[in-house]
C-alpha cells in the first residue's frame, strides 16, 4: 500500500510502498501522481533502479528532456547525477525557483536577483513582480448575481470609479524568479516568508499558460539567443484548459 509521510510544513514527502523499478499500474501511477501534486516534492528512498529503469519510470509521467547547464551521465544524457561530497561542506543558502513554464529569462537579471536578497539577510524571500496592465481595484467578482469589488481603498468611497491614476500602485507575481532561504521552508513551513523583496521586471514577461503560447515564446527564446531583447507577445484569450 502506498503512504506518505510529510516532511515539512509547506512542502516535501517521503512515499512507501512502491517499487520504482517496476511499471507503475494504474492504480499506482494515479496515488504517486496524486501524492506528488499535493505535496509538491516527494521522496523514494532505499530505491534501487537500473539507469534504463529511471528513464522508464520517468517517462510514465511525462517526456525527460536534456539539461543545457549540466552533461548527463553517459549513456543517458537525460539523467543528472546530484550528490554532495563529505569534504565540500557544502550548505545551501538560497532556493532559486525557475518555472519552466517561463523559460524566457536573461541570466544578468537572476544574477541580480540573488545579489538583492543576499544584500538583504534579513529578508525571507525575493519575488519578482511586474506593473498589472490593468488595476485590481477595478475588478469585480460576481456573487448572488451582483457585483463585489475585489479591492477597497481605506478612506476611499467607491475606488473602482476613481481614475486609474489616483488609485494605490500595485504588482503582479510574474514568475520571472522567486528566491527563498531554505529556513523558511524547513522551520516555518512556508514558501515566502513574511519579509518578501520586491524585484521589479520592466520587461516582457512570457508564460506557456495554453498551447497557444508556444509561438511566442520560441520567438522570445530566439532572439535571446541572437542578443537581442524579446518583444511582448499578443495577448491569449483566457480558457479552461
């Protein structure tokens, strides 16, 4: 029987009961997926597995693909080996979160992102933000059949009929970079902290929300490649899936 064990408050199990080196049944794949979907980051320990039975397992759950900053092992370049050598001493003092569903990104920016929070140790976390192309004061939920506002301005009467221009300045998470001290996660059970910097991009943000986004991001990871700044994508219609 498969079972998890919470290792952290936020995030993070070990999962039992499973042998990895075997295909998964259905029954199997649907609790190892439905347990890595609520806890984020799960572990299997005391696994032992053939390179061949890694990929196999791997590839029930979606296609591996190569990691361009690191060489894989030989014979199977989609497997990264990861350890920690006894005399390295080495200790983690960030957790840099790349969404690879926002693959454009300048290295110069991540860079500077890490220099602003390590500047800052008594900051929890950074997360990167951007300017809203349109404000949340001025949108709505719909319940009962009527009309909520979002947001209230203290002091304010009916905001969302105020010009845009005296309404308080907001950000959107864009999800260029977040940057977390691993304290946070571990002790806290957090993702953020309470004492979050801001890092502000002032520049296009692309997101592979929908199918329809690919497109554009190639074309942004193009002209990356050819020195050149990514130019903003149209805009998507929001749907279901």
């Amino acid at each position: 029987m498969i079972a998890a064990k919470k290792i952290a408050g936020a995030l993070g199990a070990e999962v039992e009961g499973v042998d990895l080196s075997k295909p998964l049944s259905r029954a199997d794949y649907a609790e190892v997926r439905r347990l890595w979907l609520e806890h984020l980051v799960i572990f299997f320990r005391d696994q032992t597995m053939t390179e061949a039975q890694y990929m196999a397992f791997a590839e029930q759950f979606g296609e591996p693909i190569e990691y361009p900053l690191v060489k894989g092992i030989a014979g199977y370049p989609k497997i990264i080996e990861v350890k920690k050598l006894e005399h390295e001493g080495y200790r983690c003092d960030l957790v840099v979160h790349l969404r690879p569903t926002g693959p454009v990104r300048r290295v110069e920016l991540i860079d500077k992102a890490i220099e602003t929070i390590l500047a800052r140790p008594d900051a929890d976390s950074l997360r990167s933000v951007s300017p809203p192309t349109e404000t949340p004061y001025k949108m709505w939920r719909i319940a009962d059949g009527l009309l909520e506002p979002i947001l209230n301005v203290p002091g304010v009467v009916e905001p969302y009929c105020q010009p845009r221009q005296s309404l308080p300045e907001v950000f959107w998470q864009n999800g260029y970079v977040d940057i977390v001290r691993p304290r946070v996660v571990l002790n806290e059970g957090m993702m953020c902290g309470r004492t979050i910097l801001p890092f502000v991009i002032d520049e296009p943000i692309f997101e592979i929300d929908y199918v329809e986004n690919i497109p554009a991001v190639e074309a942004a990871l193009a002209r990356l490649d050819e020195g050149s700044m990514p130019v903003a994508a149209p805009a998507i219609r929001r749907h279901p899936v």
